[in-house]
C-alpha cells in the first residue's frame, strides 16, 4: 500500500540553525502517530516542509504516493494550527472557519454550493459543534477551538490531518473528546499527525510514536518511546555525543 | 438657516460636487482595503507604501504615465526594500520601514522641488480636493472602480490569507501571492486617496475605518459594509464642516474619522472601553475571553 506520508532525507536550515538533518520517516495510511520532541527539534519545521510553508533545502516530501505540493493542491492535507498561531479576535464565526476548509474546492469566487454547506454542517456534527456554529471563534472553549479547526480537516476532506500542539491549552475533559474524535477519524482512514509534549495522552491517543531530534531518533510502538533510554535521547540529555553516529556538528 | 440650506448650497458649485464624488470614491474603497489591512497588521505598511509612492507619481507626471503606474512601481520598490534590508541584515522591520519610506518620500519632495509644473507641493502633500477636474474624476473613479472589482473577487481569499495563511499554503494557494496583492491594491487606493487628504494623510483613510468597523462587529462580512459607510459618512460630514467654516478639507475629513473612532472605542456595544467594562462582570457565562493576539 502506497504510504499516507512519506518524508525522505528532509534538510532544512534557517540561516546557520539547522532546524531538520536528513530527516526520514514514513506514515502508514488510517493510523495515529505521535510526534515528540523538544522545542526546537524541528516538529514546527517538519509541519511546515509537509504544508509548503518552508521548502526544505535536500530531500522530499511525499503524500499518497504524490508529490507534496500535489497533494496540497488535491486538498489532501489538512493542518490544525497550534493556539498560539491563531489571532482569536478574527471576526469570523465557527462556521466561517470549517467553511475555509472547502475553499480549495470552489471557485475563485469561493462561493459555497449546496455541498460545500452540507460538508460544513456535516463536518460541525462530527465534532459536536452545531450548535455554536455562529460563535465568533475566539468565543470558543480550548478544546472547542481545536475541535472547529479538526471540523475545517473534516469538511476539505483531506486524508492527512497534521495537528500541532492540540492539547496545549485544554482541559482534561476536552482532551479526551479530541483523543476520541482522532481515533475515529483513523477508524475511516484518515493518517494523523500529532506534535504534543503530553506524554499522558500518547497511550490512548497514538498507534505509534516519532521521537525527534532534527532528525527520527526512533519511530515504533508509543511503549517503547515512553523508555526512559529514548525519552533522554529525545531531550538531548545526553547530548552533544549521542553515540548514534551523530554526525551532524 | 435651514439644515437643508446647509446641506443644498454648496452644492450649487461644481466644484463642491466633484469633491464630494471623489471623496466618497476614496473613502469606500480605503475602507474596504482598511478591513484587510488592519486585520493582517499592516497599518506600519500602509504608513510606508502610502507615503513611498511620491516620487512614483511626481515622475509619472514628468513621462506622462497614469499616476497609478508610478504609484505602483514605488509602492513594490518600498515593500522589496524593506524586504531586502530586513532580511539582509540586522536591522529589525519597523527601522527598516522607517529608513525606506522616509527617504523615498524624501526623495519625493525633492522631485517635486525642481520639476517644474503647475501643481502646488502643498496640493500634494494635504490634497487638493476642491481643484478636482473633471478629467481627475475619471481617472480616480476608473482606479477605484478596478480596486473594488479585485477586492470584492478576492474578498475570502484575502480574508483567508489574514487569518491562517499556513491553511492557504496548505490548500495550494500562495499566500506570497496573495500578499502581494494587497500591497499592490495598496499603492493604487493610495493614487486615488492622495487627491482627497494628501499623501501625507491617505494612511488615516487606509486605518481608521477598518479599525472602527472592527470594535463595531465580530463579523467580517459586516465590517465590509460598516467601514465604508462610516467612512463615506465621516468624509462627507468632513467636508462639508470645511466648506461652512472655510477650514483644510482633507484636515476634517480625517479629524472626523478620528473623532468617530474615539466614540466608537469608548461606546461600540461590543468592544467599547466603557460598555464593555460595565457588561464584564454580568457574563459569567463560560467562555473564554479572548486573548490579545500579540
């Protein structure tokens, strides 16, 4: 089967910072992959060499079996932002936002059709948000906010859903309705990328796991990366000598 | 003397008509631009472009092109090397706009200085909008015509490059593109403003209305509407004031909109400072108060 995601020896540098060093890794379709890392160990920039937004310097970025930048085009990969991207007083309601997520499918009007709102309510329903769907955005709880951008996925009907930081900012509660919600959505066959610094919620959440470093220290079962051994790695403990050939000066 | 004696005199000069004409041109189409600019955070790039496209228009003038032309080439020039000073070096991009929009409207005023044409420095600098031909009428009217027609046919694909412009990357769309756009419409609107309030005032026309109708409403479909109407209104009202008490006319058209922006921040039913501090404490009703963007 043609993997979901497939990154294939990834460089990016800002200026002298290396921010991802020949970073490989592959996502097998309709499973649920936690990304962890350090701040700075490139989960941002990997997001963003997967959304175009930085177009690494060596190595490809492939989506179902098609060059990243086809697949954005195909509307095949949807991203949910991280809450501290997002200008929450933006006058525009929920319903605005997941009506977003059909724009690719439009014209370059991007007025709705019948099915573009019929995609819209469907998706609000999927993620409990009927009726708060003319809410400014801002004027949603932690866990509703992230649960409207995962409806904006849902409506563009993309296949990959990169989400960043999703839990950061929610509560317990809604943390599960999100970790129940992702799980479903891998049920139908949808890959999905979790970036999170909660470990907790990786067992229940998560099919396997990518520690990262600027580059995969280890992708595997979420027990295995919960070892002690791996989690150090992963936040450069032992660092600047890895021992794993760390080439990379 | 009757309301409608204040209201009907001027206009028995043409004059007083075509002003008023372009003035409510302008305003509409500043504020509908307004409504993107000030949610993207670019009232410092409004500031710069609207003043760097001085000696676009001065040597358009010499050559005989349309002023929009010169307006546009400048407005680029400014927002590349702002671009290229801020990336290539270590200043930081609010020095770097300073040092570009200073020095092109410098250079402006120079260009102005010693070509010699029949148009007053000053005309430029705070409008001249009682000396409208009509010919300038045409010319501002088919701009702002244009101006609107894109920015109505790109009307969400703006508002979605100022909201999550990584979503618009990610549905193969070029939010690099999309910038550009807007700094293009920018240079134009300002070709079509400058007549009306100068350039040195076109940034107030390109800020105020947008950051009005953004206390006004938490719906972006209805600052569309509002900006432009308070900004036609405000215009009008300015205008008139300066015809009764003889007074700068581009000067009270943006005291005006200043005037009514500090009524609404004080009174807007949503955001206003002292309607909202006094609703606070009566809506414990769960959400989350939204955090400042910073």
């Amino acid at each position: 089967m043609t993997p979901a995601l497939e990154v294939d020896g990834v460089s990016v540098a800002y200026g002298d910072v290396e921010a991802l060093t020949e970073c490989s890794l592959t996502l097998e379709q309709g499973q649920v992959t936690g990304l962890i890392g350090m701040n700075g160990s490139g989960k941002s920039t990997l997001f963003k060499s997967v959304m175009g937004v930085v177009t690494p310097q060596a190595g490809r970025v492939r989506v179902a079996g098609a060059p990243a930048r086809e697949a954005r085009r195909a509307q095949r990969i949807a991203y949910v932002p991280q809450s501290e991207d997002v200008d929450w007083d933006f006058p525009l309601s929920v319903w605005d936002v997941v009506m977003m997520g059909r724009y690719g499918r439009m014209g370059p009007m991007r007025r709705p059709r019948k099915a573009d709102r019929a995609a819209v309510s469907e998706a609000l329903e999927r993620v409990g948000l009927v009726d708060l769907a003319g809410r400014q955005i801002g004027a949603l709880s932690g866990g509703q906010r992230k649960r409207a951008f995962v409806a904006r996925g849902i409506a563009q009907e993309a296949s990959l859903m990169l989400l960043d930081e999703p839990f950061a900012g929610v509560d317990k509660r809604s943390e599960g309705t999100i970790v129940a919600l992702l799980r479903e959505l891998a049920a139908e066959g949808h890959t999905v990328l979790v970036s999170t610094h909660d470990l907790h919620a990786l067992p229940a959440l998560a099919d396997q796991a990518i520690l990262l470093l600027r580059r995969v220290l280890y992708q595997g079962d979420v027990a295995g990366a919960l070892e002690p051994q791996n989690l150090t790695r992963a936040f450069g403990l032992d660092l600047p000598d890895s021992g794993d050939g760390g080439e990379s000066a | 003397m009757s309301l409608i004696d204040i209201l009907v005199e001027p206009l028995q000069y043409d004059f007083m008509v075509r002003a008023l004409l372009v003035t409510v041109m302008a305003a509409v189409v500043c504020a509908l631009l307004s409504c993107w600019l000030v949610l993207v955070g670019w009232s410092l790039m409004g500031d710069a472009v609207s003043h760097a496209v001085l000696p676009g228009v001065v040597l358009a003038y010499v050559v005989g092109a349309p002023f929009a032309l010169g307006a546009l080439a400048f407005g680029v020039l400014a927002v590349v090397l702002i671009g290229a000073i801020r990336g290539t070096s270590r200043v930081k991009e609010d020095a770097a706009i300073g040092i570009v929009f200073t020095t092109l409207f410098a250079l402006g005023l120079v260009l102005v200085s010693v070509i010699p044409s029949q148009t007053d420095l000053s005309h430029i600098l705070f409008g001249n909008i009682l000396g409208v031909s009509t010919s300038d009428l045409w010319q501002i009217g088919a701009l702002a015509l244009a101006a609107l027609a894109v920015l109505l046919f790109k009307s969400r694909d703006l508002t979605l490059f100022a909201f999550d412009p990584v979503h618009a990357h990610g549905i193969g769309l070029s939010p690099k593109r999309l910038g550009w756009l807007l700094l293009g419409l920018l240079a134009i609107v300002s070709v079509v403003a400058l007549q009306v309030v100068g350039v040195i005032l076109v940034v107030a026309l390109l800020i105020i209305p947008g950051a009005t109708a953004y206390l006004l409403t938490d719906k972006f479909t209805h600052m569309l509407w509002i900006a432009p109407l308070v900004s036609s209104a405000c215009s009008v009202v300015g205008i008139y004031v300066s015809y009764w008490f003889d007074a700068s006319s581009g000067g009270l058209v943006v005291v005006t909109q200043g005037v009514f922006f500090a009524l609404v921040y004080l009174f807007s039913p949503r955001h206003g400072l002292l309607t909202r501090k006094r609703r606070r404490p009566s809506s414990p009703d769960g959400t989350i108060s939204p955090s400042r963007h910073a």
